[in-house]
C-alpha cells in the first residue's frame, strides 16, 4: 500500500515538474516575443502628418531646386572625370534628386492622384535637366576619357538592386521616425547613388557611347524603382490612412488607378531582380570557368572571349591551333557549370599565331646575338686601348720627343707647332687599329700650295726617321 502511493506520488511530481518546464518555457518564448517587438517596432514613433507634409514639400522642383540640380550635376560629372570619390559623393549629398521618388511611392500608397501625377512630371523634369547639364559638360569639356568612377555605373548587377531596395528602406523608415535621423537621409543619397548615373549617362550621349547612356540609365532606373518600393511597403505597413475624396465614385477609380500603378512599380521591379539576378549567376558561372578550364591550362593561349547572354553563346579566340580533342574536353566542362550548361561554345583558333610566335621567338634570338657581337666589339675595344696605353707607356722611352720636334723644326723652318701621338681608328666600327699622329701648323704667311706640300714632305720624313709605314698629319 504504501508502495502504490510512493508511486502515485512520484507521478504527480513528475507531472507537476513537466508543466512547470512549459509554463517556463512559454514565459521564456513570451519574454523573447516581448523583446523582439519592442525592439523592432517603429509604428509607436512614426509621425504620420509630418513625414507627409516632409516629403510633399520635396517634390516641388522650381527656383532654388533647379539650380541646386544642376550645380549638383556639374559636381558630380567633375568627380567622374577626375575620378574623385570624394567628389561624386560631396555631389550625391547635395542632390535634391530623393524628393520626387519618395512621392512617387508615398502617393501610391496613401492613394494621393494629385501627388503621383506631380511627382511623375518633377521627377522627369529633373531627369531631362540632368542630362542636358551632363551632356554639355562632357560634350565642350577638353578632358573626356573613361574612369574608374564612370565604368562603374554602366553595369549594375544584383548587388544594385539590394541597395536600392534596403536604402530607400532606411530613408523611408527615417523619414517617418518623430524627429528625422538625417544623418540616415545622408548616408541613403550616398548609398544609392542617383547622380552618377545619370552624368554618366550624360557622357554616353555626348561620346556616343550608346551602351554607356544604356547601363547607366539602367541602374538609374533600378534605383528609382526599389526606393519607390521600399517607400510603398513601410507606408502600407505602417498603415498610413488613405487619401479620401467627396465623391464616392472618383475615389473608388483613383483606387483602381493607384492600385495599378502599384502593380505597375512592383513588375518592372521584380522583372528587373530577376533579370539582374539571372545575369549575375551566368557571370559568375563564366568567370569562374574562365579561370578554372582556361586560365590554369597552360597548353592554352586565350586571345580575346566574349559571353553573349541574349544568344546564349560563348566565344573562345586562343592563339594556337586548338585540337579535337581540347575542344571536346572544353565543351564538357562548360556543361559542369549550372547556369552555361546550355550555352553554345564558339572555339576559334589561330594556326598563324603559333608561326608568328616561333618568328617573334626567332627575332628575340637575333636580337640577343647582336647583343652580345656588340658587347665583344666594347671588349675588344677595351683591349686595344689597354694595348694602346702600354705601346704609348713603353714607346716613351723609345722615341725623344724633344729631340724630333727640333729635327722637325730645323728641317721645315716654318714650323710654328708640333705635336706626335697615337690614336685609335676603325673604318668598319667592328675592329679598331692604332695610328701615329703628327699635328703641326705652319706660319701663316705659307700659302695654301706650300702648306699642302710641305705637309707631305714632313710625312715621308717622319716615316724614314721613325721607321714607320703609316703615319698621318693633321693640320690645323
């Protein structure tokens, strides 16, 4: 008896002790509920009246506006030229480019007609006027060459898209806040980076560089749309009230049109995701077999490659001749990779390279033995100078200077100088021979004749007195 109530008793406990762990456990997931809404809900501090009064007065585009967009453009197309960060963003800051993209959003979602359509005309407004001030800059400025600054905005990718998207979702969320953060406003005109694309744009057309004008409106366009979206969503999620008209049934059609224009924004937005998205993962894919099949293959000498992502096709140009047997191994490895794996692979190949290779190799040889022809000409320079120097050193003792300018003297009296040495000379700049060498001049009063045959005597007499074959005279 008393067993059975051991048990009976232990069972109770462990009942109790299973529902006090839940009870726990229930007030610990509360207690994290608790938390995590207090710490992520913004609702309690948004000041609706003002954050729609903030961003109606940013739409307006006339006077002081106007002229701030285009001193903004000229800033940011001279940072793009001289390729100055620091520059574009000082451009960024002062844009006032936000405003309308903001009431574009903002009036979708708070069913505002009036304020779309006002939106939509200063925001293509400020567009036109953007490009028309980059145009001219880039069009009369002297110095136009791509930057770094300038290529960067041609290409956008995914990466674009998420920081439109999470920018003008920190510039709306900061927008609505009591008291707005505006360092937060700084930091999303940094961030998304209106201008730059549209003076780039600006560049293409003055260049014609319609793939400039192209990418770059591109990633304009993107940036417009996820900031409108983000804009959208916190205004519906903070649920703004709805813009009510008098006349039931204009409200009701200014809804249908506010709601389709909300479809409108949120496809093209979408589509462009998907599309970036997509486009990414086929770059990814092909540069990683750029480096991974092409680039580590040593046997293989890439030329130029190009991805064609419309045609699905990639192109290979190699110097070389390229085998049956590489071309199969290179299409199956493209078939390894997830997103090229249905590309067409275009292998072209260059049997004339490899010729011109071998020639290019052959005259680097010919140049490499000319150079060492002409480093034995210095050396044997430098021994007949050697030589030149000891013959000049021993021949000191040998012949007395002193002695044959005074023979010289007493024999042609009209000697006025006299001086004897040896020199180097080459007639093929391949090989040098050393002459002896007497300079004299004569009196002046001697005429030219007389001059030219008493230089001549003067020769043969140096030669049977020193017993040479070869000896010059120069007058001066």
């Amino acid at each position: 008896m008393n067993q059975n109530q051991e048990s009976e008793q232990q069972q109770q406990e462990f009942i109790d002790s299973k529902a006090a762990l839940k009870a726990d456990a229930k007030g610990l997931f509360a207690s994290i509920k608790i938390f995590l809404v207090e710490l992520l809900d913004f609702r309690h501090d948004t000041d609706r009246e003002a954050t729609i009064s903030a961003i109606k007065a940013d739409i307006s585009f006339k006077g002081a506006t106007a002229w701030i967009l285009i001193c903004s453009i000229f800033v940011a197309s001279v940072g793009l030229n001289a390729n100055s960060t620091a520059v574009v963003i000082g451009a960024m800051l002062i844009s006032p480019l936000m405003g309308p993209i903001l009431g574009i959003g903002m009036s979708i979602a708070i069913n505002d007609i009036d304020t779309l359509r006002k939106s939509l005309i200063n925001l293509l407004t400020m567009l036109a006027l953007s490009l028309l001030t980059a145009f001219l800059f880039f069009y009369f400025f002297p110095l136009n060459q791509d930057t770094s600054e300038l290529l960067g905005r041609v290409r956008p990718d995914i990466r674009d898209v998420l920081i439109a998207f999470f920018g003008g979702l920190a510039l709306i969320i900061a927008r609505t806040k009591k008291g707005t953060i505006a360092s937060v406003i700084f930091g999303v005109a940094i961030a998304t980076a209106l201008m730059p694309p549209l003076c780039t744009a600006g560049y293409g057309l003055s260049q014609g560089k319609w793939d400039y004008f192209v990418g770059a409106m591109y990633l304009f366009a993107i940036n417009t749309i996820f900031i409108a979206l983000a804009t959208f969503i916190v205004l519906k999620v903070l649920r703004f009230p709805m813009l009510h008209y008098a006349n039931s049934k204009r409200r009701k059609n200014i809804a249908r049109i506010a709601g389709v224009l909300a479809f409108a924004v949120m496809l093209p937005a979408g589509w462009t995701f998907y599309d970036v998205l997509k486009e990414s993962q086929y770059k990814f894919d092909y540069k990683n077999y750029l480096e991974n099949e092409i680039n580590n293959n040593q046997s293989l000498w890439l030329q130029r490659d190009k991805l064609d992502i419309k045609a699905k096709t990639v192109t290979l140009n190699f110097n070389g001749d390229i085998n049956a047997a590489t071309k199969s191994d290179l299409m199956n490895e493209l078939k390894g990779y997830e997103y090229l794996k249905d590309f067409k692979l275009i292998i072209n190949g260059n049997t004339n390279r490899s010729t011109d290779k071998i020639l290019e190799l052959y005259d680097l040889a010919l140049d490499k033995i000319d150079q060492r022809d002409q480093q034995i000409e210095n050396l044997n320079f430098t021994i007949d100078s050697l030589k030149l120097a000891a013959l000049s050193k021993n021949e000191t003792n040998t012949v007395d200077f002193i002695n044959l300018a005074k023979d010289a003297k007493i024999q042609f009296s009209d000697l006025e100088t006299f001086g004897f040495s040896k020199m180097l000379n080459t007639t093929n700049f391949r090989s040098s021979d050393t002459v002896l060498v007497a300079k004299i001049r004569w009196n002046s009063s001697l005429q030219d004749s007389l001059r030219i045959q008493k230089s001549a005597d003067l020769k043969n007499w140096l030669e049977k007195e020193l017993k040479k074959q070869r000896i010059e005279v120069l007058i001066h």
